[in-house]
C-alpha cells in the first residue's frame, strides 16, 4: 500500500499504472523543441523501503505519462534528493532501474552548484 497520485491510500499494482486514479498528464517542464518531458520527484529516498517504493512509482508514472505526451517525447526523472542522506548504491539502483524506462536519472544534489 502506498499513497497515490491522487493522495489517498491505494494498492500499488506495478504491472497495471492504469488502474491508478493518475489524472491529467502534467509534467514540471516539457522541451518542446527537444521534445523532452521532464518529471521531478521531490520524495523520501532515505531508506531502501522509499527506494523501492520510488522505483515503483516512477516506473508506472513513466508508462502512464508514456501514453499521454506527443508522439516521440523522452521522458526524464529528476530527484530532488536536496537535503538528503543517499547513499551511492541507492543513487546507482535508481538509475539502473529506472534506466529502461526513462531516457535520464539525475539527482539534484549531482547537478546544481552548491554555495
């Protein structure tokens, strides 16, 4: 059990993303020249529990928004993991999970200059 997208308590079912109550596809930021969709995930990736719930919930976020966007747009998955303790094997099984399903994984904490 987790909470889902539309904030109550529901069944995760990870092989079918349809049966969750998603609504409308609405990504953080779409390239349109670049015909990207990018997804940012502000969530709990503490502990291997939240990881294993993160992968889960991306991967259907993924294939639901896979049905949504334009023809031909990638999808990325950036995490908002600012402020956090994630360990390096954490971070690696993000990205090599998520991998097949996303055309990038990048954590924040990785990408914007501190100070």
């Amino acid at each position: 059990v987790f909470y889902g997208p539309t904030g109550g308590r529901e069944a995760m079912r990870a092989s079918n993303p349809f049966e969750l109550g998603w609504g409308t596809a609405t990504v953080e930021f779409a390239y349109e020249d670049k015909r990207q969709a990018v997804h940012v995930l502000n969530h709990d990736l503490q502990s291997r529990a939240a990881v294993e719930r993160n992968v889960r919930f991306a991967k259907a976020r993924l294939q639901w928004f896979k049905r949504q966007l334009p023809k031909g747009y990638s999808q990325h998955l950036m995490f908002d993991d600012r402020g956090q303790q994630v360990s390096p094997a954490d971070r690696a099984a993000l990205r090599s999970r998520l991998g097949p399903a996303a055309d990038g994984v990048r954590f924040f904490s990785e990408s914007v200059p501190k100070g």
